[in-house]
C-alpha cells in the first residue's frame, strides 16, 4: 500500500467515524486532546495548532516513535506553525507563511523541519523536497516528566524567544530571533511627521533599545508637558536622567512622580518611584 493512498485512507476513516459519532448525538472527548497557542513575536504573531498524546506508560522515543524517522511532531494531523512575519530559526531566514513541523527524534539530537506541506495527515504524505528549513537541536533530558506531549514558548523577549517541544522525559528547545528595529526606527520617523506625536512610546524605544538618550529625553519632556500629573511618564524620565548619569535630576524627577502616584492612590507607582529615589541614593 503507496503512503498516499495509506494517508487517504486513514483521513477517510477518521472522517467517517467522526461523522457517524455525529449522527448518533454521542459526544466523546479526543483521544489526544488538540490546542491552538499564539504568541505574539515582535511585530508579528506565530499561531502552533497540534495534538497532543499522552504516554500512556509507554515507551515513545526510541519505542513509539523510532529514532531516525520522521515525526508528525503530535498525533492526528501533522503539527501546523504559522508566522505572520519573517523571522529567524537558529540564526537561519525563514519567510512568513504556513508550516508542517515536522521532526526527526534522535538519542542525543533532533532534526526540526519546516515543510510546504503544512496541511496533511501524519507524516505519510511528507516530502523532504518540499522542506523550506531543516536544522538540528541538542535534546535534553527533562527534570519533569511530562505525560501530555507539549509545545510551548518560553524565554520570549521582544526581538528572541524559544520554541519548545516536551514529551516523557525528553525536550528540546529551538531559537527564534526577529528583526524589528529599522522597521520600528522608521515607523517612529514617520509618525513624528504627523499631528499626534507619540512621544512617551518613542522616548520609551530609544530608552530600552540603546538609542540617542539626548532625543529620548526631549521627547520624554514633551510626553511630560502634554500630561503632568502621569506618574508614569515622570517614571521614565527619571530612568532616562539616571542612564545619563543625571542623578540629582532623576532624583527631584522620582519626588515629583511619587507626588503624583500619591495623589492618584496609585500604589504600582508610588512603589516604582520610591525604588528609583533609593537608586538615585547609590
């Protein structure tokens, strides 16, 4: 039997069977269990919709699922990734669009693969031909077992973050990078062409990205002067003037702001401007 005709067959049962559950109003739950995560990642998203076995007592890899072959990366159909935005895999281009994440499980080393063929059923009709990225990862030994097969996001920053497979003792763990920085610097640019100039989150960008502090701290002014009495405004203004090394600024910055914390009964902020007067005392 051909796997696409193997493949066919399977879908055809599947369907079969859910339709006849159907019709006899019987409602059963999965048994592997389907999930839709989404993360937000720089200035795109990345969408993961996968199933997810459970052990079972059994052994899965090196048993279940033999090292040295492809994986469905989950159970039922093959495990769809999906970025709205380009980004990269371990150093390594990836345009958006739609992905089949498959996998190859070894002992001591995973082969994580992106394909074209990003709506199948298991692995059956998988073509190395149509794979966009292939790389491999070390696998590591899990502290935790983990009996429900998991794929998650962890470490996630603005511009890095991983991507996570985990099932019986065994995970491993892919790099992901973007880069946001011309796009956001232009996309600022333009912005301060226009009427409503947005200061605050400018100041804020060129604050935590290295950026001219001088201009940060212009505009921060500017944010101020349209708004006084924001605690959290003054807040970052206090934080831009102790990069800068302006500490007595920062300082009289933080009793303003706890002023206005204060007065609001805002406890985040009073709390947020009391640590930065302490800091400004170092």
């Amino acid at each position: 039997m051909n796997t696409t005709f193997k493949s066919m067959l399977l879908l055809l049962l599947a369907v079969a069977l859910n339709a006849d559950l159907q019709a006899q109003g019987l409602k059963m739950p999965q048994a592997s269990s389907s999930q839709t995560i989404i993360q937000n990642f720089g200035l795109g998203k990345i969408t993961v919709n996968y199933s997810r076995p459970n052990v079972k007592g059994r052994k899965i890899f090196g048993g279940l699922e033999p090292y040295g072959t492809v994986w469905r990366t989950g159970a039922n159909s093959a495990t769809l990734i999906s970025f709205t935005e380009p980004v990269k895999i371990d150093g390594k281009d990836l345009p958006a669009g739609d992905y089949g994440l498959f996998t190859i499980p070894g002992k001591d080393e995973w082969t994580i693969i992106f394909n074209k063929g990003a709506k199948q059923w298991g692995s059956y009709e998988y073509k190395e031909a149509e794979d966009v990225l292939r790389l491999k990862v070390k696998a590591n030994k899990l502290k935790d077992r983990s009996e429900t097969f998991t794929v998650q996001f962890a470490n996630v920053y603005p511009t890095t973050a991983q991507l996570q497979l985990m099932w019986e003792d065994t995970g491993v763990n892919v790099n992901l990078s973007t880069e946001i920085d011309a796009t956001v610097m232009a996309s600022i640019e333009e912005a301060m062409k226009g009427e409503k100039k947005p200061y605050f989150a400018a100041a804020q960008y060129y604050y935590s990205n290295g950026k001219d502090l001088n201009k940060a701290l212009e505009w921060v002014n500017a944010a101020e002067a349209a708004d006084n009495k924001a605690p959290w405004i003054k807040l970052w203004k206090g934080r831009i003037q102790m990069k800068m090394g302006d500490k007595t600024g920062a300082a009289k910055t933080a009793v303003a702001g706890l002023a206005a914390a204060t007065e609001m009964k805002n406890q985040e902020y009073i709390r947020l401007h009391t640590e930065l007067m302490n800091e400004t005392k170092k």
